[in-house]
C-alpha cells in the first residue's frame, strides 16, 4: 500500500471550490444579463421637473401689462408690431 500525503486531498478541494465559485459568477452574469437594462444610477439623481410650455409673446405682453409692467400705450403698440398690424415708429 502506497501512502498518499493529506495535502494532495486538499489540492482537489481547492480546485472543486475554485470551479464552484467560478460557475457562480458566471450563472449571475447570465441572470443579471438577461433582466435587462438597470433603472439605478450612481450617483442617484433628481428626477427632472416638467418642463412648462413657452407662453407665446402676445400672452407675455398681456401678462405684464395686467402687472402694470407697461402702459396702455406701450401694449397697443407692442401688440400691433407683434400681430404684424403696425410699425413701432
């Protein structure tokens, strides 16, 4: 009978370990590949405010006239230019 040192058991258990754990990762790359793209961002990130529709000009120059920004008169004349009505001259 030949004698067989422990050491060369341990060797196989490394090795049984080693393809283990190497099968493991592999099987969570998979899992992780197929359950698509992540949400998650590093840093976290504040979700974007909704963006508000432009007024458009004429909606503007009422806005600030009801203000008292500006005139009467200076409404009627912005208001003509921007309807394409008059010249500011």
């Amino acid at each position: 009978m030949m004698f067989e040192p422990p050491a060369v058991h341990w060797f196989w258990i490394f090795w049984i370990g080693v393809i283990f754990l190497v099968g493991l990762a592999v099987l969570i790359a998979v899992i992780r590949g197929l359950s698509g793209p992540s949400q998650q961002t590093f840093p976290p990130t504040a979700p974007m405010p909704p963006s508000q529709p432009s007024e458009a000009p004429l909606d503007i120059l009422a806005r600030r006239f009801a203000k008292g920004e500006i005139t009467a008169e200076e409404y009627r004349k912005a208001r003509d230019l921007l309807s394409g009505g008059g010249s500011p001259s």
